[in-house]
C-alpha cells in the first residue's frame, strides 16, 4: 500500500511538471532596426537611445539601448507589443527631434522588423530661400530690374503664418564702410532700413505657411516673359506670386491684377515709382514688429545718417525683431563690406555675374526629409547660400547640395 502511494505521489508530481512546462510562455529574439527619413544615417543616433517595448497585454515595459548601426536587440515572451522611441539630433544651432513608434506588433517566432521615424519638429523658422535682385537685360539691351523677387520659406516642422512679416533693405551699399556704428567701430544693434518697407497683411491667421512651403513677393506680379509690360528675356513668371510691393503713392507703379499688394508701411523716398533691391545688392532683414502703425509714428525709432549735416532719418530696427537676414555684397574683394551684425549674418553671399545678369542666390538644401527639403541656416550667407544660379521661385531642388 505504501508503495502505490508513492507511485500515485510521483507520477501526480511528474504531471504536474509536465503541466507546468507546457504552460510557460516562449521567449523569442526580436531585433527591431530604427528607419530614418531620407536625409539623415544611423551615425546620427545620440549614445544612450533606447526603444521601449511595452507589452500590451500584461502592461510590462522593456527597453533596449540603441546599436550604432540604429538595431535594438529584445529578448521578449510571445505577445503583442507597442514600441517606441524619441530623440533630439543636435547639429550646430539646429536641432531635429525624432519620433518612432510601432504599435500592435505580433511576436510568436524570432523576428526582425524595422520601426520608421518621423520628424517631429526643427528649429527655424521663416527663412530667405532665394533672393534674385540682379535684373535682366532686354532684347535692346536695356537694363531691366521689374523682375526681382524674394522667396520666403517656412524651414521648420510647424504651420507658421506670413501675417504681419516685414521685410526691408538697409541703408548703404557694400562699397563703402558701414557709418552705422557704435564709438569702438562695432556696428549698431538696429539698422537703418532705406526706400520701402513692406508688411504682409493678416491678423495673424490669415495667411499660414505649411512646413516646406514658402511665399514669393513679387517685384511686379505679371509674366515677364510674355507680358507687354515685361521684358522677354527675363528668366521668370512672377504672375502667379503670392504678394507683390506696389508703390500705389507714387502713382506710377504697376499693379498687378492677380497678385494681392503689401503694404507699405514706411518710405524713405517720395518720389521712387517702385521699390527697388539695389541691383548691386543690399543687406535684407526679414522681422516683425508687435505695432507696427504705433512703432512708424514714434520718432524714437527713426535716426539720421551719423556724420552727416542732413536731417533725413531712416527707420531703425533693432536686431532682436529680425528673424532673418541676408548679407549681399559687391562682387569686388575691396566691396565687401557688411552691414549686418555677426550674430544674424557672420558672412555674406554676392553674384559674381554682376548686374542684370539674370542670376539669383539660393540658399543649399542641407537635407530632404520625407520629400521636404530642409535648407541651411548656420546664419553665415558664405556657408549657407549659393549664387549665380538661374532663378527658380517656388521650386525645391531634388537632391542635397554642399
């Protein structure tokens, strides 16, 4: 009798394990590799990246530290789990943060699957991505200048509004020594803006700018290749620009039809029919202002020309409105002289066509992130801008440029 019972006892035992074995949730190895946007290498992972797995079943959280090759290596029970992951990507003054997330994913064998990552945001802002200031030349052989425009574009991963931006040339040209200085030489914190100042209109949400998009102010709104007001050997189509600078008080600007105008918010010359971007090139500010009808009526913000007997004053901006801001200078080594402060340009760009040479400059498209082109603001116009380039308002480039 004792014997069977210690047979029942075993064999109740050996079941029981037997039980219990078949009841222990497998294990299996997954490697789940992180997938970039176009535009950015696994290089760029910051040390310390972890994928958190989280096990939707049982609420259990897992991580797993980032390869150099971007793989994160899991050792998981059978299951359907959420991953995810998020990390910032420092270059210089830039920043890009990164999210990641795979939801629902199955486990019940070794696996290998990828997680792709999406750009959540980048610093910047508006930006100048391209400025044609030289001019055209006519069929005889006329100069011609009409055709200037500048493109604004929204470099960042945010829906930003064109309301209210501003956008002026400085006093001075590049040939001379800037005489808007400070007693130790330095140049001024404003600057002192000359012919036009324009303002887009809005309230404030009027006018969004889309990541990636952009807006191009027209010199004059119409075709100038076909329009009988135009010139046929200009390179552009200005007829479809989102706004244009109409000089409606001098009575004797073009009004383009089809293209909505600025508005004028301050002149420094009465008797200019357009307004013009010197076709030898002018420092250009992109700003704000929080009232602008308050600001151009308080003679605070107006300054004569330091060193001379005249008594003209010319609005002044003060470097922390800009947003941004573009050094154009002379060709000529003996020329390049700067007017804006190193810290909104520490460079500069120019043309080395010269005048109505039917060239623009363009800033480098530094990455394209899932079709949108991202381009380069170091604020340095020697590293950030090429030049000499036929115009191309409102088209991206295709592929990265150095």
């Amino acid at each position: 009798m004792k014997k069977i019972l210690t047979y029942f006892l075993v064999l109740t035992f050996t079941f029981a394990l037997v039980n219990c074995k078949d009841d222990v949730t497998p294990s299996y190895n997954l490697n789940l590799t992180i997938e970039f946007p176009d535009g950015f290498t696994s290089t760029s992972i910051p040390d310390g990246t972890t994928v958190k797995a989280t096990n939707i079943q049982t609420g259990r959280e897992t991580s797993s530290t980032l390869s150099a090759a971007g793989v994160a290596s899991f050792l998981l029970v059978e299951g359907t789990y959420d991953f995810s992951t998020s990390f910032e990507i420092v270059d210089g003054d830039d920043s890009y943060v990164f999210n990641g997330i795979l939801a629902g994913y199955t486990l019940m064998q070794e696996s290998s699957t990828g997680i792709d990552l999406i750009m959540a945001n980048n610093s910047g802002g508006f930006i100048f991505k391209e400025i044609y200031f030289s001019g055209s030349k006519t069929p005889e052989d006329k100069n011609y200048y009409a055709d200037q425009f500048h493109e604004i574009l929204n470099n960042s991963g945010d829906t930003l509004y064109a309301d209210g931006l501003c956008l002026a040339v400085l006093k001075e040209t590049s040939t001379k020594p800037c005489v808007w200085v400070k007693e130790d030489g330095s140049l001024m914190d404003e600057m002192a803006t000359t012919y036009h100042v324009w303002r887009i209109p809005g309230d404030g949400t009027e006018h969004p700018v889309y990541p990636g998009e952009s807006i191009v102010i027209a010199h004059d709104g119409i075709d100038h290749q076909t329009d009988e007001n135009g010139n046929p050997n200009s390179p552009v189509n200005l007829g479809d620009a989102d706004w244009e600078s109409y000089v409606e008080v001098s009575g004797k600007d073009l009004d383009a039809p089809n293209v909505p105008n600025m508005t004028m918010m301050y002149t420094s010359s009465t008797t200019m029919v357009d307004w013009l971007h010197s076709v030898f090139g002018n420092a250009i500010i992109l700003f704000r202002l929080p009232d602008w009808e308050n600001y151009v009526a308080d003679a605070n913000n107006f300054m004569p020309t330091p060193g001379s007997s005249s008594t003209k004053e010319y609005l002044m901006i003060h470097k922390d409105l800009v947003i941004d801001a573009v050094e154009i200078v002379r060709f000529d080594e003996e020329k390049r002289n700067k007017r804006l402060p190193a810290e909104l340009d520490a460079g500069y760009t120019y043309l080395e066509g010269g005048t109505y040479c039917s060239k623009s400059i363009r800033r480098k498209v530094k990455m394209i992130v899932g079709g949108r082109v991202i381009y380069k603001d170091t604020n340095n116009s020697s590293e950030d801008f090429l030049h000499d380039l036929d115009p191309t308002p409102g088209v991206n480039p295709t592929s990265v440029e150095n």
